[in-house]
C-alpha cells in the first residue's frame, strides 16, 4: 500500500515539479521510518537516478522533513562522490539540523576526494592545508579593502597568495566557491579560526568575471563577505574574540547574529561572550503552527541546543520588513500593512513566550535592525509594535526599554543609520557592542515589567 502511494505521489511530482500539496505530501511520507528504503525499491539508486534523489532531497527540506533530505542527498553523492552540487546541498542539509561539526566534517571529506578540483589556480587541496593551517586568526592581519569590487587583503610571516586569474567561471567552479564559502560561515560559528581560509579563497573569488552576488551562490558569498568583514573588524580594532571564555549569552537570529558574536563584555559583575545561533532566512512568519517551511525546523532545532535556563538574544523580523510583509498585502493576504504586522509578530511573540516559559530562557528581543534605507520607515513601524507587544508580556524583556535607547542609537537624528554602524550595506558593524552590551546589562538587572 505505500509502495503503491509513493508510486503515484512520484508520478505526481514529476508531472507537476510545483504542486505544493504532492510535494508536501512526499515530504511527510519521506519522515516516515523506512520510506527511503521503499523508494530505493522503486528508483534504484545509481548515478543516473541521482538527480532525481536529489531533487526529492529538495521536496523532503522545503516541506520539513530535514533528516529525510539528509538521507537522499548522502545517498546521491555516494554515488557521484565528485559532484560538488551534491555536496553542498548535502552540507546546507546538515546545518539546517544545527550539526555543524559533522557538516564541516563532510565538506573536509568531500575536499579530500576531489583535491584536484580548482577554481582559477586555487584547489580543494589548497583549501585542506589552509584549513589545517596552526595559525590562529590573532596570528594574521585581514583589512577589507573597499573598491568597486570589495575583497579581503590578508598577510601573515610566509604566505604569498595565488595571483588572481580574471575569467568567467563554470557552474562547477561556482559550486566548488559556494563550499568553500560555506565553510568559513561554519568554521566562524564554531568559533575557529578562519583568516587563512579567507587568505587561500579570495585570489579565487576575486578572479570571477560575474557579479558573484547575481549568481546562484549568491546567498554563500553574501555570507562570506559579511564574515570576512566582520573579520576584518575584530582585526582592526585588535578585538580578541578567539577567547570564549567566560560566561555565554546566546545570539539566536538571522545573518543580523553574525556581527555582534564572538565578543566579550562586562555583565552584572562578570565577563561574558556573545556566542552565535545561526537560523538563515527565518521570518517571524515562519513560526506560525502550521508552517513546515524548512527555516522553521531550522530555528527548533538550533534553539534545542541551546542549554535550558539561559540567556538568549533573539534578532529576527529584518527579512519580513525586506521582502514578507508588503508582499502579503499585495497578495491581499491582509487588508492593511499594520493588520499584516500585528498577525505576523503575534506568531513570533508566541513562540518566544513559549519558549521563556518551557525553557526557562531569559528572553531579550532585539530591534529590527535598520540598515537598509528602503526599508527603514517600514522597521520603524513594526519595531513600534514589536517592542509594544514585549513590554507588556510577563516573560520577555525588549533590549533598549520603554524608552528605546538601543534602536534610537542606531539613527541620527534624521534617521539615517550612525555612519560608524556601516558594515556592508546590510548588517550593523560589530562597534554596536558599545550599544548592545549596556542594553543587555540594562535588561538583565530590571525585573520584567519594569522598563524593560
């Protein structure tokens, strides 16, 4: 009988590769114990039959089923083991189950069997031994250079970089970037050191013809350039952010985590460090019950890991102020912008809640971060619900009070973003701690409700 189902929900799906409820429906039976054997029965599994494994990987991650995409992307590159796509898609499947040792451990296995593979002069062997490389990030010096096309200048005693190649680079020579820049993002969550991967990359990167942000890895290089910058920062400013230790508090939230982790400050009498919970592309929307959109999973399985009783900053909401929000009045999914904020918020304010009151987490809600000029009256708009919505719950505490004092930082008094808090164009520079850190401190030493 399930033989049959899964027969005709194949049929159906490849009929129709966009029926969402086929789709959601091959998804569910793909969680079920034993459905990836069955399919194995129904599509033998060889190297033509790959992308279609790895198409329904794909199916199984958009609608939920995170440990099935797992699964069929491991079974497709087994088969073609120097398919660079296979792999990253496998190792973006593996952070979406927040198991980034065993992510980077793939990606390193993947180096290995295709140590030839070069993009401009630079190879996956060349990769390995800068990611072996001894030498800590406090050992090197990275400046991120602005020109017409940004990059970053590392040095170090010895190292003579690969001279840059200007071409045009193949959809492979893109794949083989994308892993790469996939794994400095999870090698800086980890907390490691990452300059001499920056270092042994960038003649590659900066060798491309195309605009790599209008390309399909444009999401890896956006995180990439944001990390090296950060990096870059650290660096200047002889910030030591390679000691974690200290007593942590969880940065959970969007790529808007990225600038602020690894840094120190005092707290309530002690040191502590900010130590980063990358959820990608979550959207308040998202946390809605209904909702089996992979970026939700993502975000429960991350905050499992994070220990019961502590801490935990939340910055979410910039991606549904960018591209959530106004789509859905334009879709007449709402009658109003306003109506649209309160309902999508409600979802998240809900979640949190739950989560303070399960976990026993002591919630601080960031503002939306204001960076784009866009979108900023449309932040500011929602921040005003937002943070209107935490002051009045029992359990969460908005960072900045009733009187705002973290957002209002962020502006001048014309309400442009403070020119010493521009990163790249998107994300706030990592000197916000000067902000950050007293409202963190603020927050914790009122009791709910009072201010806070």
């Amino acid at each position: 009988k399930n033989e049959e189902a899964l027969s005709v929900l194949l049929r159906l799906v490849v009929t129709n590769k966009e029926h969402v409820p086929v789709k959601r429906l091959l998804a569910k039976m793909f969680a079920k114990s034993g459905s990836i054997e069955l399919l194995k029965n129904t599509v033998p599994l060889n190297v033509a039959s790959s992308s279609a494994y790895a198409f329904l990987a794909t199916v199984a991650k958009d609608h939920g089923a995170v440990d099935a995409a797992c699964e069929l992307l491991l079974l497709a590159h087994r088969v073609q083991p120097d398919n660079h796509s296979y792999a990253l898609n496998y190792v973006h499947a593996l952070e979406l189950k927040d198991d980034l040792s065993l992510a980077w451990n793939a990606l390193l296995k993947h180096m290995s069997n295709t140590t030839q593979c070069t993009v401009a002069g630079v190879s996956n062997g060349a990769f390995l031994a800068a990611a072996a490389d001894g030498r800590s990030d406090l050992d090197w010096d990275i400046n991120w250079i602005t020109t017409e096309e940004p990059y970053a200048d590392c040095s170090v005693a010895g190292f003579v970089p690969t001279p840059v190649k200007r071409q045009a680079l193949n959809d492979e020579s893109l794949d083989i970037l994308a892993l790469w820049f996939a794994g400095v993002k999870i090698r800086y969550l980890m907390g490691a050191s990452i300059i001499s991967l920056v270092a042994c990359i960038e003649p590659a990167r900066r060798s491309s013809k195309q605009l790599l942000h209008s390309t399909t890895i444009r999401n890896e290089h956006a995180y990439y350039c944001c990390v090296a910058q950060v990096k870059a920062s650290h660096c200047l400013t002889k910030t030591d952010v390679m000691d974690h230790s200290g007593d942590k508090i969880y940065l959970c939230g969007d790529s808007h985590s990225l600038s602020p982790a690894w840094q120190k400050f005092p707290c309530q009498d002690k040191e502590v460090v900010l130590t980063p919970k990358l959820v990608t592309g979550l959207k308040h929307w998202h946390l809605r019950p209904e909702e089996d959109f992979y970026p939700k999973i993502h975000f429960e399985r991350v905050v499992k890991t994070i220990p019961s009783g502590s801490t935990v900053v939340f910055i979410f909401g910039e991606i549904d102020c960018r591209e959530g929000i106004l789509l859905a009045v334009q879709k007449d999914r709402y009658e109003t912008i306003e109506e649209g904020m309160r309902c999508t918020l409600g979802y998240y304010i809900s979640k949190l809640e739950a989560l303070a009151k399960n976990r026993k987490f002591t919630i601080l809600v960031h503002p939306i971060v204001p960076v784009l000029d866009e979108t900023r009256s449309l932040v500011i708009a929602y921040n005003t619900l937002l943070r209107e919505s935490v002051l009045k719950s029992g359990s969460l505490r908005w960072l900045g009070g009733r009187d705002d004092s973290l957002f209002k930082g962020l502006l001048t008094q014309d309400m442009k973003l403070e020119p010493e808090f521009v990163l790249d164009g998107t994300h706030l520079h990592p000197s916000y701690l000067r902000l950050l850190g007293p409202a963190i401190s603020q927050a914790l030493e009122a009791e709910v409700g009072e201010g806070v």
